[in-house]
C-alpha cells in the first residue's frame, strides 16, 4: 500500500532540529509568490520568516527566475578547480564593490556554516604561515554560527543546540555578550570581560568573531554598536584579526547594507550567505583582506585547503548577480525603512501586554520576547490557521518578512502575534527558563 505524502514524509524525513520518532507536523507548500505560501490545501499564508532570512524580494521573483533561466541555458554547473565562468566573476566584482575597500578576496561556498568553516580555517592557515600555531578563538556569549564544527565550536556553549556536542568541540574563548542595547546608553563595563580575555590570552588567540550588532538564534538581541567600535580597537591592538558573521544580518535586512554599518568598523574577514542569493539557491561567500589571504598563500602549502565540488556553482552566482543588481535599485532602503516604521507603530505596543518581557525591531526585524516559551506544536497550527508563517522558538516570537511586504500584510502579521500573546494554551506556563 503506498503512504500519502505526507505520511511518508513523517516516516522517512529529517527535518531541522526534528526528532524521527514524534516530528512537529509540517505543513506542505506547493508553489510560492511574493509574500505568500500557497499550501495543499489551496490556502494562502502570509510568510514572515523569508524562509528563514533569506528571500528578501519575495518568491517566484521574474528578474531572479529570469536569472536562474538564462544561466541553466548556458550551463548548470561547472567545476570551479583550474575553471572560471562569466557569472562567479561579475558576483564576485559585485562583492568586492559592495563591501569594504579592505575585503578584496572571495571564497565562494555552499552554505553559512561553510562560509564560517572557511573562515575560521583561513585565520589557521594565515597564522601557520607567519611560524605560529595559533587555534584559539574568541568570541561572545548567545552568538550562533552553524551547524558544523567549527561553526558550533564558537557558537553559544551553553544556552544553545549544540551543547551535547560540548566534548567533541575545540574548546574556544567566550566573553560575556554585552547588555547595552541597540537604542539604549553605552555602558563601558559590558567591554570589560572581553578586554580581560583578549589580554590574557593575545597571543594565542587566532581570530574574533562576532554577528555584528544582531545576535540571532542566540536570543534575537540588538547590541549597542560602541561595543563593536571597542572590540576592534582591541584587536587591532593585539592584531588578531576579526571575522563578522553576517550571514543573517547581510543584504539590508538591520536597514544598511551590512549591519556592521551601524558601528562604522571594517572586519578582516567578513562571511555572507542566506539572502545572498534572493532565497533561491544556496551560496554562501567569505571575504578577506588581501593581508590574509597573500600570508594564507605565501604559506608553505602554498594556497588555502578548501575546495567544495559545487563551489562558484553558476546558478547559484547568477541569481546572486540579479540580487545584488536588485538591491542596487535602492528599493530596499524605503521597504526596509518602511517595515521599521509599522514595527515601532504596531509591533512595539505589545510591550505591555502581561505575557510580553520585551519587543525589539531593528530595521525589517522584529521580536517578541515573551514570558513563556511556546508550544511549539500548537502555535505553529494557530498561525497557519490564521493565515501566516511565522515559526517561533523559545520564548521568543519574531518576524523577518520580506523587503516587499505590504503594509495589509504585514499588519496582518502583526495582529495574529497579538492575538496568540491572548491565546494561554500556546505557551508552556512552567517552562520559563526555555
Ligand atoms: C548568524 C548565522 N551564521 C551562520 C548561520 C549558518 O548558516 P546556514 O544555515 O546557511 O549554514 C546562520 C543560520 O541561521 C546564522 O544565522
């Protein structure tokens, strides 16, 4: 007897963070346009995640899908060792020009965690090549970086979802996250803790990374941008070098291009992904300093040790290219700059509902911050039910729709968060710590 698709997707398909046993339901999406997700059973749901960050213009777009068509005439895929092509070129000239004069150099990769694996390996390298065994990276505390090793070696050790790989990580440096936030006063102590790591251990450490301003899965917290400023000074004092994560933040979505912006500091190493793309295909790209990368290459290897089969994967940079190209027309800075607007008028009373600690909105971003941790389950079927997307975790409700979102939809949005903060059976009640 042959199962119903969605059964045989229970039985036989991981999906993230899921268990195989008894998986969260998940609802099946047929098509997508613009902001909605059409469903199997014909509905429409207004999407305010963008599939996790990433289609910033909405989905289906004609100029992405016209990239993407004209590029598979061409060619698909090609090997990017001893090979070059048209469209990872112009991407990476758009790149160079879009980001800092410093950050001169792309790795092109498959995904985020790839882009930080990448990165962390180049900073190992760069450090071999100047005679010292540097392993040692610092960080701060609530920060998430992927799911691969390296990425989960300097990612949050304790309140995050990889604890139980704790034995098997390369064990790194965490200093405290700072507590001054984004619209708040600075409060020179929050540098404190890194300043005492960094002196301490300056000579061991290879490199620092950081999500710049925005601390995502970490706790969906806006940092004051003085705290970047003062962690720059620091290493360049000691001259370790700094690799910004901006992996979620990047592409517009804090209401600069780079979220890094705000703080008006300039990493060595900068690691993009998500959105990079429109949310089409997965790519990922690591910049750096001509500095790092000539040392990595003056190396007695003689060149980076990387090299993933779907590298520069055409497709991919095309649709990429038409992104960037998209970006460029500047519409995103009035979208953005619009969501941010509705967030504060809308999003921002819900502060003083009962169950609410806090609400957060730095451009198109906005959180909700509750006293309970939902269920998860339960309040995934209330949304739908309701006629949006929006997947919680935590205790923490948050919304990245995309760039195009209309002012109707996104209230929309707005109200079904309010009206589940009304709804006691969606949230775990002797659950506050989670
Ligand atoms: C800040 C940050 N870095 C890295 C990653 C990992 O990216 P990916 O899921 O594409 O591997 C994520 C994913 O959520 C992220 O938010």
């Amino acid at each position: 007897m042959s199962q119903s698709d969605t059964f045989f997707d229970y039985k036989h398909i991981w999906h993230p963070y899921a268990s195989m046993i008894n998986p969260i339901p998940c609802y099946t999406v047929i098509s997508a346009k613009g902001v909605y997700l059409k469903l199997k059973n014909g509905k429409n749901i207004i999407d305010g995640m963008s599939s996790w960050w990433s289609a910033i213009h909405g989905y289906n777009h004609p100029i992405l899908n016209k990239a993407l068509k004209k590029q598979m005439r061409k060619m698909s895929h090609v090997m990017f060792g001893g090979i070059t092509h048209p469209s990872a070129i112009a991407l990476c000239r758009r790149l160079i020009a879009l980001t800092p004069e410093k950050l001169d150099c792309v790795f092109l990769s498959d995904s985020g965690s790839v882009a930080i694996e990448v990165a962390i390996k180049m900073l190992i390298q760069y450090w071999q090549s100047l005679g010292q065994k540097r392993k040692l990276f610092l960080t701060i505390r609530n920060g998430y970086h992927g799911d691969t090793f390296a990425a989960m070696s300097v990612s949050d050790p304790d309140n995050s979802l990889h604890k139980i790989y704790n034995d098997l990580l390369p064990k790194n440096l965490f200093a405290d996250a700072p507590v001054s936030s984004f619209y708040k006063d600075w409060n020179n102590s929050d540098v404190i803790s890194f300043k005492k790591i960094i002196e301490k251990n300056s000579l061991k450490i290879a490199g620092v990374i950081l999500e710049p301003i925005v601390q995502g899965v970490g706790g969906m917290n806006f940092y004051h941008p003085t705290y970047l400023q003062k962690i720059k000074i620091l290493c360049d004092h000691y001259s370790i070098p700094v690799i910004f994560d901006e992996i979620a933040t990047g592409f517009g979505r804090t209401g600069k291009i780079f979220a890094f912006e705000h703080a008006n500091v300039v990493p060595d190493i900068l690691c993009l992904g998500k959105s990079i793309t429109g949310g089409t295909i997965t790519l990922a790209a690591t910049l750096s300093s001509r500095h790092i990368a000539d040392t990595i290459s003056k190396s007695k290897a003689g060149c980076f040790m990387h090299g993933p089969t779907y590298m520069g994967n055409p497709l991919a940079c095309a649709v990429a290219n038409a992104n960037i190209k998209l970006l460029k027309t500047n519409q995103w800075k009035i979208q953005v700059s619009n969501i941010e607007k509705q967030l504060f008028k809308n999003l921002l009373p819900l502060r003083n509902h009962p169950y609410v600690i806090d609400v957060r909105i730095l451009g198109a971003i906005g959180v909700v911050e509750c006293l309970y941790s939902v269920n998860m389950c339960l309040i995934q079927k209330f949304f739908v039910e309701n006629g949006v997307w929006i997947r919680p975790f935590k205790k923490l409700i948050y919304i990245v729709p995309p760039y195009t979102i209309s002012y109707n939809a996104l209230k929309k949005l707005i109200n079904v968060i309010k009206k589940a903060l009304n709804k006691t059976e969606l949230f775990n009640f002797n659950a506050t710590h989670v």
